[in-house]
C-alpha cells in the first residue's frame, strides 16, 4: 500500500545531524510521535491553528507545503467553510465561533 499522509509529509524531514532515508529509520515509527503530538494540540485548541503560517510561502517554501498538506488533509471537505486550507481565515466572527474551538 501506499504510505499515509503524515509519515510522507514528516519522515524527510532531517532529525537533527541525521537525516531519514527512503527506506526508514531505526525509530519508526516513533520518530513520528512528536509531530503527531502538535498536529493533536493544535486540533484540540482551534482549528485555524492547522492552517500553514503565510510567511513561509516566501522564507520556507517546503515547510510551508507541508503545512498546507496536513491542514488540507486534517480539515478535508470542510476546510472551504473555515476560509480554506492554505492561509489563516481573516473573518473574526467565524473565528470566535465556539463550533471551530477544542
């Protein structure tokens, strides 16, 4: 089968002085767990919190992607009605709405 979203988005990023390799890591998959852990807290406190930072577009442009992927799979179809995946929702009252809050 194919591999899941976050360990794509997640297993090429460098550890450190060591860098994961296409056939794995020693770790695997706990090398996974803290970026879970972030993706988790930021659920449980707001979803607008998954969207991807719009500096990176221009200072990280990779990170950025990947940022964008994990909003755009966590939200799935209904990140249209939270003002789309790829950049923070500007409409404040849709914000402070206790439906998009942990």
């Amino acid at each position: 089968g194919q591999p899941a979203p976050l360990w794509e988005c997640y297993h090429s990023v460098e550890l450190g002085d060591r860098a994961h390799e296409d056939g794995g890591c020693k770790m695997c998959p706990y090398c996974l767990v803290l970026p879970c852990m972030t993706i988790l807290a930021k659920v449980s406190n707001h979803l607008e919190l998954l969207k991807p930072d719009p500096a990176l577009a221009q200072t990280d442009p990779h990170k950025f992607q990947i940022q964008t992927l994990v909003a755009e799979m966590a939200l799935g179809e209904d990140a249209r009605m939270l003002g789309g995946a790829d950049r923070p929702d500007g409409d404040f009252q849709r914000l402070s709405s206790t439906r998009h809050c942990g």
